[in-house]
C-alpha cells in the first residue's frame, strides 16, 4: 500500500487529493511555487516544499525538480490532478523509471491516447462509434478533399496532439479546405511541435457528454454513468451535471458497457473519461482524458463513490472496490465553476484579494475550493475560485437547491461569475434542458438577464455588517496620528 504522496498541483483538486489521503491514512506532500506560498493546499499538506517561482513552466511543469522532491521526501507514489503533469506521458515515464508509483494510466496508454489520430483508431478497433472522419493524419490537400468529398461539409480539422478546442478550424466549404489546413498544420506544428492534423465530419450543435471510467491493474474497468457538460465558453466548461436528461437508461448501459470494453482494450489503469458529442439520440467518440477530471464530484455525487480513493487503491495494486452491478445512480447533481472573472467586461480575469469569504452549506452542498478570507488570488494560474456542486433527488431539486446556494455564496474583495451562474439558473432552455456546445452564444439575452437579476436582487452580503473596512480603518488611524503630532505626543506605532 502507498504510505505517502506527493500532489505535483495547486489549488483546490491539490486538497481535493490530499483529503483522500487524510481519510486513508496516507502522508500528503505538497510542492507549491512562490507565488502560493500562502495557499490552503501548502497548509494542508503534511510537508510542503518549494519549488520555484511562477509561471508554471518553472514549477509545476518542472519534472525533474518535482521529482527529485518526491525523492527527498519519501513519497512512493506521486498523484497529478489535472492539467500540469497530468497527461504527459514523459512526467509517467521518469516515475516509472524512478520506481515511484504515477497515479495514473501507464506512460504508453497516455502516449496512445495524446496522439488523437490513434486514440481514434484505437476506439474504432474496440468497436466504439467515432465522429465520421480520418483514420490517418491528413498531410496533402488532395486526401483532404478526397475525405471531405466523402463525409460532406462542414469539416473540421483538428491538430493530432491537441485536444480540448486549441487549434481547431470549421471548414464550410472545398473553397475554404486548403486556407484552412495550411493554417491549422502551421498552429499544430507551433502548438503541440506535430504537424499532423485530421478531419471529422463538424456536428453543429451537439451535446458534449463523458462517460467516467475506472480500470485497475487486474482487468477490470467499469464505468460510473455519464456528465453533460454542454454548457461552456470558449472551450472553457462552466456547468456539469449528470446525469444528461438526453441519455436514457438503456443507452447509459450500451454507451457504458461500450466505453469499459474500450477501457480494457487499451489495458487502461486509474481514472479516466471517454469523451462523446451526442447528436441526433447517438454517440460519437471525440477523445480520451486520462486523468481525474474537474467535473469529476458530479458524478461521486450521484454514485458515490470516491473517484480519488479508487485512483489510489488501484495505483496500490488492489482490485475496484465496485463491481459494475453495484453501481446505482441516484438522484441529480449539477456543479457550477466559480471563476475570478467578471460576467459585465467579458469575463475578464479579476485576480485579487478576497476580503470576505463564506461558503454555503446546508443539504445536498459541496464546495471543493483552495481559497480563504484575506487569501490573495494570484494572476498566474486559471481563475476558478472553487466548484460548487448541489445533489437533488431530481434534476429540479438541483437547480432550486444550485439557486439557493448560489445565493448564501458571499464572496467579497473581487468580482466572480456568480450573477452569471444565477442567470443560467433562471434559463427556461436551461431548465427544460435544451442543452448544446453553444447554449452561451445562442442564449444571447444572458448576460442582460444577469444585469435586472443584479438590480433587483440584493445581495446577502450588504444585509450583513462589513468585516473588514480598510479604508475606514486606515483613515481612522491617520486621524488618531495627526491629531497625537498635534498635541505634541509621542506618535504611536503604525
Ligand atoms: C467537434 C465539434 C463538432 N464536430 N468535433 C471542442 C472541444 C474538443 N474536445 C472538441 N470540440 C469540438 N469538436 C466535431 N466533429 C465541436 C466542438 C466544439 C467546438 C469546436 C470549435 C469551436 C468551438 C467549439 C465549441 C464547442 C464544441
């Protein structure tokens, strides 16, 4: 068994992990930049170490230093979040080789599953339908026409090492075919340092849905049932819920039973999530994400099953502690991403200092977030502030219960897109369920529902006193000063 872990992430999925390891009695470690030294997960962890300053690229990124402080500090086993280290199928292999243990899929299931062309091929071979599209990356114009020809406009074409949006180019018509995959092959080449790109035929407004996966070391994989996640902005998810009001259960079980095949096929270990766009009541394979997700507590709310436990039980060697037959969906969970941006200019990033924080509570809540009153949001890394899930015995106790939590929500100092939250919560097309990967553009009166929601609506936090007045405070005190000079007095400190 694991004894102690090294969480190569910041953040709130940093003490998303080391709880797990709180409850199982496993030592957390924590590496934090020096932009973070006064960030929640750097407190949590048992040890602490820095290692370097921001941006990412000389820290979190750092492979060879994160990996010599998992050495220093005893860790047999590292966990990687998402994002950073997470996929990088060099970071699994310098574990391997360094005989610690990497939370995750084998350095050759990351490698399959990053090249997109071959995770597809991959997933046709295990008899998972896939987006009509190429089987081999797409060099010259003439395959790409031929193949455009064949599967008909609009096309998109989407460079092999992405994933995730990046580089993406909606090709209408033959006149556009060559601008377009010269121009997409130039960002692969710059972006991801391949220039392979493929062609899928473009769905244009489908619904973006995952399956969540589990596969350990003796064969076995199972799934936990599906996420909608169709409500993002560029490329960005803000909304998850399972499960989708478009999956019935009889194609929950065929998609499931399909995607743990895949999972198998591939000798798939740890967590991961298959990735479809639902279009016309079918499934189209889009790719694999081969880590713990963001979105991952919608579904430990519906299953219960703790995602992270799992990854580390495998990673131990030990069997799923599920059998499949024993995974039940219950009730409805959705899950908003509380972001520092402001919803009025664009949502900008509103990095900052949090004066005043308090999180709701009450049935059916759950805040995971890195974040405290005074602590100082710094501008390096993403926005999110924390994830706010809800559970509702049906999808309508969600939303209500999403409403009120979004209301006791008092986050004081900088602007978040909560207002934003609670106009998509009051969305008629959102609670019908009328979902797609373009709600937020074809929801074009959003953000001015937003502003009367904000004029009518007085926030909890102005019904209460205000904790901390600075400026009040700091004029106070330059009086008491001035007025002391005055008299002739000593002044005092500060
Ligand atoms: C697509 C698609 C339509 N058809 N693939 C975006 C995220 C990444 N995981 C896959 N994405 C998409 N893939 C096919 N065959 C639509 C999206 C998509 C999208 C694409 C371009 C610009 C904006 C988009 C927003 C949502 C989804």
């Amino acid at each position: 068994m694991i004894k102690k872990i090294l969480i190569a992430n910041r953040g709130e999925i940093a003490i998303r992990v080391m709880r797990a390891c709180r409850e199982m009695g496993i030592a957390s470690v924590a590496v934090y930049s020096e932009a973070d030294k006064e960030a929640l997960f750097a407190k949590y962890a048992d040890e602490a170490y820095c290692i370097g300053p921001p941006p990412a690229t000389a820290s979190y990124l750092n492979i060879q230093k994160v990996i010599e402080v998992a050495k220093e500090s005893g860790a047999d086993a590292i966990h990687p979040g998402y994002g950073f280290l997470a996929e990088n199928p060099k970071f699994a292999r310098a574990c391997e080789e360094e005989g610690i243990k990497f939370i995750g899929p084998s350095s050759r299931v990351l490698e399959l599953m990053g090249d997109k062309v071959a995770a597809r091929r991959e997933m046709i071979k295990a008899g998972v339908p896939v987006v009509p599209g190429t089987e081999e990356c797409v060099v010259e114009f003439r395959q790409a026409r031929n193949v455009a020809d064949e599967i008909g406009y609009p096309v998109i074409i989407k460079p092999s090492g992405g994933g995730g949006g990046i580089g993406m180019t909606i090709v209408p018509n033959e006149g556009e075919l060559a601008k377009a995959l010269e121009s997409t092959q130039a960002i692969a080449t710059t972006t991801f340092g391949l220039c392979d790109v493929y062609i899928e035929k473009y769905l244009p407004n489908p619904r973006h849905i995952e399956f969540q996966l589990l596969g350990d070391s003796k064969g076995n994989a199972i799934h936990l049932g599906e996420r909608e996640c169709s409500i993002q902005r560029r490329h960005q998810k803000l909304i998850e819920e399972s499960p989708s009001v478009a999956v019935t259960p009889a194609m929950r079980a065929k998609m499931g039973k399909l995607a743990a095949k895949a999972a198998r096929f591939v000798g798939y270990e740890g967590a991961g999530t298959m990735e479809f766009l639902f279009s016309d009541g079918r499934f189209h394979f889009l790719e694999v994400n081969a880590r713990v997700q963001v979105e991952h507590p919608v579904t430990e709310m519906v299953t219960g099953v703790d995602i992270v436990k799992e990854q580390i039980r495998i990673a131990s060697g030990l069997p799923l502690s599920i059998k499949q037959e024993e995974v039940r969906m219950n009730g409805s969970a959705i899950e908003c991403r509380i972001n520092a941006e402001d919803p009025l200019n664009d949502f900008v990033p509103t990095p900052g200092k949090i004066k005043s924080y308090h999180s709701p509570g009450g049935t059916g809540i759950r805040v995971d977030s890195g974040v405290y009153t005074s602590y100082t949001i710094p501008p390096f890394y993403d926005p999110m502030i924390s994830k706010l899930i809800v559970w509702g015995r049906d999808r309508n106790e969600a939303i209500a219960r999403m409403r009120r939590a979004l209301f006791e929500y008092i986050i004081v100092g900088i602007k978040s897109n909560i207002p934003f939250h609670q106009a998509v919560m009051k969305n008629p097309r959102f609670i019908q369920g009328e979902l797609g990967t373009h709600f937020i553009d074809s929801e074009t009166t959003l953000i001015e529902d937003m502003k009367r929601m904000m004029e009518r609506e007085k926030p909890l936090e102005e019904k209460l006193p205000h904790p901390f007045e600075e400026k009040k405070r700091i004029a106070a005190m330059a009086a008491v000063a001035a007025l002391t000079q005055m008299r002739g007095h000593v002044q005092p400190k500060q």
